[in-house]
C-alpha cells in the first residue's frame, strides 16, 4: 500500500554513506522483486561513496529511505554507443570512473514501491542534471530497461517496441519515465545486462545533454547558482467548486515544473472567484465564508509542491485567526515545510469594505535557493519592509499583487522595480487578470507578471528580466544569477547596500530596535 501524501512532513535528498548500507538492501530487494538477489553488496556501495560521493544519493520520507540514484564520471570516448552494463561498470569495480571525465553515467536507480507516486524518480533525475551542470559535464547517459518488452518480444522488434512506446501505443513504466525526463533514446544494446529476462537483455542507451556544457580549457570555471522562477498571471474565471479551481492551479504548476522551475508564485487573492456562491451576501460576510477554503488550499498546494518538486508560493488568502480577518499566504517547500506571511499594510478599501486587518510578521524565508522574502501587493510600497529583509540576506523578493486599474498596477510596478535596484535583489510579481461579475468588489483586473533585476553592466539596461504579455493568462518563466547580485554588492557601478550612510540612519525592525 502506497503511503499518503497528506502525512508527509519531510523529504531530503542526502549523501549515501556505507553505514545506509542495510537500508540500500532493504529498498533494493522490494525495488527488484521479480529479480531475486539483484542487490548491491556491502562493497560496492562503499567503493562509489570513496570514489564520487557527490555522485550516490538516497532520498528519505520522514526519516524513511525510500530511494537512491547511483552514478560515475566516465568518459565517453572510451564508451561508445555499444557497450554493456558490465564493461561500463568495470566489471562491478567501478574503476571506470574517472574525475576527469566528461560524462555522467547513471549505475542505478530505484524507488520502495510503497513510495512510487510520489515523483521521487523525477527528484532524483533532477538532481543528477543539476550535478552534471554544476560538475560541467556535457551529458548523463545510462542504459534503460525495457521491462515490459518481452510481452511483445515475438512479434516485434526492439526498435518497433521503442516506437511505439514514443507514439503511446505501447506503455513501458520504465521507458516512458525516462522520455518524460527529456532523456532521448540513442540507440538499441544488446546483450546490455545479464539476466534481464524482461527486457530480453536489451537497453536503450538514454541521453540528457546539458546545453551548460562548456569545453574545459585551463581557465577556471565560475560556479554559477541559476534559480529557475514560475509566474503565473492567473485569469479570473468562474468556478463551480474548489476541485475545479484547484484543477486550474494544477494545471499552471504542472507547466511551470516542466519547465524545471524552482519557484511557482501565484496572485494575491487567486481564490477570489469562489465567493461568487455567496454574492447575496455583504462584502465582508462573503469573504469570511471564502476564507473557510483557506486551510484546505494550503494542504493542497503542499501536495503539489510535494508531488511536482517546486517550492509553491499560494499568493494570498483570507483567513480568519482569533476572530480576525488576514490577508495571508503560505510558502509551500518541495521538502515538505509550510511557513506563513501576511499582508501587513492594509489598503483602505480593504479595510472598509473587507475589515482585513494588518499582519506583525516582517521575515525572510530560508529555502533550498537560499534566503527569499515575500511581500503582498501594497506592502512593496513601503520601502522600508524590503530593505529589512535585505539586511537579513533575501535575494529574490516575490510579490503576489491583485489591482483592478492600469493605475493601481502602475503604483505596484514601479514600487517593485525600485526595491530591485535599492536592494539589489530580484523582484518577481504575478497578478490576475479578467473580471468577475459576479463577485461584489472584484468587478475587473489588470495585471502583467514581470520579473525586475538591479540596472547594472550585468543585467537588463532597463532592469526588466522578464515580462508577460498584460492582460493575458499565460506562466512567465525566467532564470536569475544569484552570483551576479554577489557581484553587483562588491564591484557595481554603484553599491547601494554597502554606500548607505549608517553613521547617519539606520532602520530596523521594532523588536530589533526594543532589544537594543
């Protein structure tokens, strides 16, 4: 039985150590059942750990193994397309990995059954394409088995089976996994890997080529922290229930984590079209009853950002704590963390008409790209809030916005591409865009997502990285240098972190200015 995504609290990658061997066996034997005693030995495992340790990594669910990607370095010119599993590996000795190669090869990798379902293979795979950008390596390539092959074995051939496992008309769990993860078949092995029955002992010979790859030279290479970053400019649009509102936001993560991003952040108050059920209602009565979806949105999205391995910012919602109205949202970690925000500027209308009141929490997020803050539409008009957090080391402000004029949208715009260059930080916000009629209050919208960096030699003259077509649902995709901002704080043409006159001003967060 599978295990239930709703009780997980925590998902890590970590280095494999020889002393996880008893649980490398374990996960291995329930892994290749139908292949009895097809299971590292003690000695193997040790010798990859003191040979790559970058390269064998294992996966827990709460403390739980439940999965582990084995790889070396070899160099390709050495292994041509027509190798088998035993003359790559060196006979199980591994003594054909070599540091300087170019090619990172995949040994294995497997997943508990109880654990399949939850992407875990997909987590693992990014990982090795991360290593092999980070190591620059021109390409993973490993063989792939065709386990459900010999069900068609007397009446096609290996190449026929390939294709129409491409065309969908055959499914192979194996092969289609690996094509889903932009690895393209090569060519057809036999006689790849002793004693596969299922595949009749032919692999596909499966290639991911990173398009990072420089050719070494005797300069040193730069190590560069590329974050990946998913906007969606959401369309209001009627809802009958939240299932359908939640298929929608679906639908945006599942094409941003295509895309490999880090981040998905969606608008302020995304949920608004489903208080249409109660528009014969006051304003304020309406959005309390919205806020009762609040708590089940946020599980959801947890789910996602689990299951499509993308750290998910909600926007913001409604939600009532100790009898009073927030404007909050919630910082959904692929790990499994959930951390909260709040608005804490209030505009006057929601005030008035909606009774929000203000948040007190002014933070910064630690997340697996470093340190993030979060601020909701009007807070990133106050300057000072974005400033704290750069002292506090956020790199990337996100800015969940909902306006309803060009006007509205102007003030949000402008006010966040100024933190970008004050900070010098990135500044990514998305907003929603169309009407809805029916919902009292949230008459039309305007919105276009865009992406702002610091106006410096090694940014956009005009500090837009990145922009969306106003008015349109569609995602935004857009990659940042965090090295870069390192850069700009020590040699850009200005330095506005490091030139401000602290013998003059400083600002600092009440509590901070309480203890001191």
């Amino acid at each position: 039985m599978g295990v239930n995504i709703n009780s997980i609290e925590n998902i890590e990658i970590f280095f494999l150590k020889p002393g996880n061997y008893e649980e490398i066996k374990n996960v291995m034997i329930e892994s290749y059942s139908n292949m009895p005693g097809a299971y590292w030995k003690p000695h193997h495992i040790q010798k990859l750990v003191e040979l790559f340790p970058d390269g064998q990594v294992g996966i827990r669910i709460d403390g739980e193994l439940a999965g582990c990607a084995l790889s070396i370095i070899v160099n390709s010119s050495k292994f041509g397309e027509k190798h088998t599993y035993r003359e790559v590996t060196g006979n199980y000795t591994f003594n054909t990995h070599s540091a300087t190669g170019d090619t990172l090869y995949g040994i294995d990798i497997f997943i508990h059954p109880r654990f399949r379902g939850l992407r875990l293979g997909r987590r693992l795979y990014d990982y090795r394409k991360e290593l092999c950008e980070k190591l620059n390596l021109k390409s993973i390539v490993f063989g792939g088995r065709i386990p459900n092959y010999h069900k068609y074995a007397d009446n096609i051939s290996p190449r026929e089976y390939i294709e129409k496992v491409r065309t969908k008309e055959i499914h192979d769990p194996v092969l289609d996994f690996q094509m889903s993860n932009d690895f393209h078949p090569v060519r057809i092995i036999r006689g790849y890997l002793e004693g596969d029955k299922e595949s009749q002992e032919y692999a596909v010979l499966l290639e991911w080529d990173n398009v990072y790859y420089e050719k070494r030279s005797g300069n040193a290479l730069l190590k560069k922290n590329i974050i990946r970053l998913g906007l969606i400019q959401w369309q209001m649009r009627l809802y009958k229930n939240l299932d359908e509102l939640m298929q929608q936001a679906e639908f945006f993560i599942d094409a941003v984590s295509g895309y490999r991003s880090d981040f998905a952040l969606f608008p302020e108050f995304f949920n608004a079209p489903l208080m249409a059920a109660y528009n014969h209602l006051s304003e304020a009565a309406a959005i309390r009853e919205l806020a009762g979806y609040t708590r089940e949105i946020v599980q959801r999205f947890a789910e996602l950002s689990i299951s499509y391995n993308i750290n998910i910012i909600t926007g913001s919602m409604p939600e009532i704590v100790d009898n009073s109205l927030y404007n909050a949202g919630y910082l959904c970690k692929r790990d499994g963390g959930i951390e909260r925000f709040e608005k804490v500027h209030v505009t006057p209308d929601e005030a008035r008409v909606w009774g929000l009141k203000g948040g007190n929490v002014i933070k910064t997020f630690d997340t697996d790209c470093g340190k993030i803050g979060i601020l909701i539409c009007y807070d990133v008009e106050f300057p000072e809030l974005s400033r704290i957090l750069a002292d506090e080391g956020m790199h990337i402000l996100f800015v969940p916005f909902l306006t309803d004029t060009q006007n509205g949208y102007s003030r949000v715009r402008n006010c966040a591409q100024a933190r970008a260059i004050e900070n010098e930080c990135y500044v990514a916000i998305a907003g929603s865009v169309g009407n809805l009629p029916k919902v009292h209050n949230m008459d039309i919208q305007y919105a276009q997502a865009m992406v702002f960096t610091p106006c410096d030699f090694a940014f956009p003259s005009n500090g837009v990285k990145a922009e969306a077509t106003p008015n349109t649902e569609m995602i935004l995709i857009a990659d940042v240098d965090i090295d870069l901002l390192r850069e700009l704080n020590q040699f850009g043409s200005v330095r506005n972190l490091n030139d401000r006159r602290k013998d003059l001003y400083l600002l600092k967060k009440l509590e901070d200015a309480t203890d001191s």
